[in-house]
C-alpha cells in the first residue's frame, strides 16, 4: 500500500512479521483519534471496537516515560499500569514530551518503532483476540497485527491497565 511507510511498519517489515496496513481518510476536525478509528474501520475490517488498541504514553512517578495500549472503547487506570510497571503513582505525559519521545504526532503514535524504546503495559484483554489494531505511526494509518506479535516486539507486559 503506498503511503504506508513508518517506522512502525518497517520494524514489522524488517522482523518479517505477518501484519495488514489499514488506512482511512482522518478528519483534521476529529478530536477523538481512537473513536475516529473504531469508527472508520471497525465495520471495514469486520472486527469489534474492543479489538482496535490505543497507545498512550504516561510518565511514571520515577520521572520515566511509559507507554500504555487499551482497546479505544475503554479508560485506562493510571494506577493499574503505573503497578504493572512497577511504579506506585502515574499520569498522562504533556502531549510535546509523548511527540519527542515517540517520534510520532499525537494522535497517530504506534507502540512500535517509537524513537525511544520505552517500557510499554498491553492490556491483557488483547490476548483474547486472534488480531488486534493499534496505530502505525500516522493518523488514519492502523496496523492488524496477531496481540502476540505486538508483545515480542514491543517486549511489553501485559496486565489489566482498564479501569471500571
């Protein structure tokens, strides 16, 4: 697919790790980058919205950056992925600090190929699936990936980070 090349999608490339690129036309408007997503593909690519994953980077009480990736649909609970990371306290990290980190534009940053490789906490609800979605780098851009394949090359932990 042209137009497709991120880092994200060249680590996968690179690893030779079986994956699908999904793209759709973002809004500019859209505020909601998540629900922008589940709305354009997940009738599109025939999967629930639970199984479309957003990536948030936290910062962590010890000062570090981390990163957390949920299904769209639900909060994530800072306390719950501050544990998982072994950290007691967590919150969003400023949206300028996520986009230096990451190498990526708010709103489009993936798991994968970040410029800094932080510590990163899946929830573990994606093991339920065959495949899940997360970000590949850009907005309107998803990857479809085995949640498997986005643990090992991610070397993320997985643990319950969704509050309620």
């Amino acid at each position: 697919m042209a137009g497709t090349a991120t880092p994200a999608t060249a680590l996968l490339k690179k690893s030779k790790t079986t994956h699908l690129v999904h793209s759709y036309s973002h809004d500019s408007r859209s505020e909601s980058f998540g629900d922008e997503a589940v709305a354009a593909l997940a009738t599109k690519v025939g999967v629930e919205p639970a199984q479309i994953f957003k990536t948030l980077v936290i910062k962590l009480d010890t000062g570090s950056l981390a990163v957390a990736v949920l299904p769209v649909p639900d909060k994530l609970s800072l306390k719950a992925a501050a544990a998982a990371l072994g950290a007691n306290k967590a919150s969003m990290a400023d949206r300028l600090e996520a986009e230096r980190s990451s190498g990526y534009v708010f709103g489009g940053i993936s798991p994968l190929g970040q410029r800094k490789k932080l510590p990163t906490v899946l929830d573990v609800s994606a093991l339920r699936w065959d495949r899940i979605l997360c970000s590949a780098g850009r907005r309107g851009l998803e990857i479809e990936l085995r949640p498997t394949d986005l643990v090992s090359l991610s070397g993320a932990a997985t643990a319950t980070i969704t509050a309620g």
